[in-house]
C-alpha cells in the first residue's frame, strides 16, 4: 500500500535525491536551461517553507519513499481578456525507476488534486518537456490533454 503524506524539513536530503530522477533528463537534454546544482537541498527548504507550495512522499509499505510531487496554489488576477483564476500546479513529480506503473505517480497526483480541492481550486495544471515520453503518457492516462503549446528556439 501506498502512504502519501506531506513532507517535512527532514526529507530535504530525500526530496533531492529523488529529484535527480527527473532533472537528470532535464539537465541531459537542455544544459542551456537546467543546471546540476549541488543546492537542490537548500531549493527544497524554501519550497517547503512556502505557504503556497505542498511537497508530497509517497511512501511504500516498507516505509521507503518512492516519489515525490511539488505543487503550488496559484490565484490569478483577471483582466480584461482573462477571466481571474485559482489552480494548483503540479511543478515537480518523480518516481523511483522501480517503482514506475505500480500505481505510486497515481497516488501523488490524486494527492494534489486533493490538496488543490482543498484550497478551492477549479484546476489542475503542469507541464512536461516534450523530451519526457513516459510523463506526457502517463499525464495522457491520467486524462490531462494539452492547452497550450509553449515553442522554443535558439537564438
């Protein structure tokens, strides 16, 4: 069984741990963007600290942690062209390699949905880099579809 719970300042050495499952591919396909940082654990206390942003562990029944989700609640002024909003976006979700497709990425993202209910949102949103096959598969089943296309080049 899967235990999702809320992380705390103790699992900031755990949290970037995990993150290298994911940022390693970020930093292996776009070095001009993502840097190897050895701070990752001091980015992890500010986030946790941060009224806005929920850190998620997902925990196996052995008690060992098997992914992670960062997310944060973002209210939205309208103007005159944009209706005003309040979502949570899902910033961050890795999962062990071992781990994937035993329903652990599932848990955490119910997790955040959870918590974006909670503080009264009306959606839920992320990104993912186009390079990332199995996350744009798994967000696909999960039933998000895309809304908008962010395009990039290089100058």
């Amino acid at each position: 069984m899967i235990q999702v719970r809320t992380a705390s300042t103790e699992d900031v050495a755990l949290l970037a741990t995990l993150n290298t499952i994911v940022h390693d591919l970020h930093v292996r396909h776009r070095p001009d963007l993502f840097v190897d940082s050895p701070e990752q654990e001091e980015f992890f206390e500010g986030q946790i600290a941060d009224p806005s942003v929920t850190v998620l562990v997902a925990d196996g029944t052995d008690g060992k942690a098997l992914g992670y989700a960062l997310a944060r609640v973002i209210s939205r002024r309208g103007n005159a062209l944009m209706r005003p909003d309040l979502i949570i976006s899902l910033d961050q979700i890795a999962v062990l390699p071992d781990a994937t497709r035993t329903g652990v990425g599932s848990a955490l993202l119910e997790a955040v949905r959870e918590v974006g209910r909670s503080a009264g949102c009306r959606r839920l949103v992320t990104d993912v880099w186009d390079v990332n096959e199995e996350a744009r598969a798994f967000y696909k089943s999960a039933g998000f579809r895309p809304m908008n296309h962010l395009l990039d080049q290089q100058l």
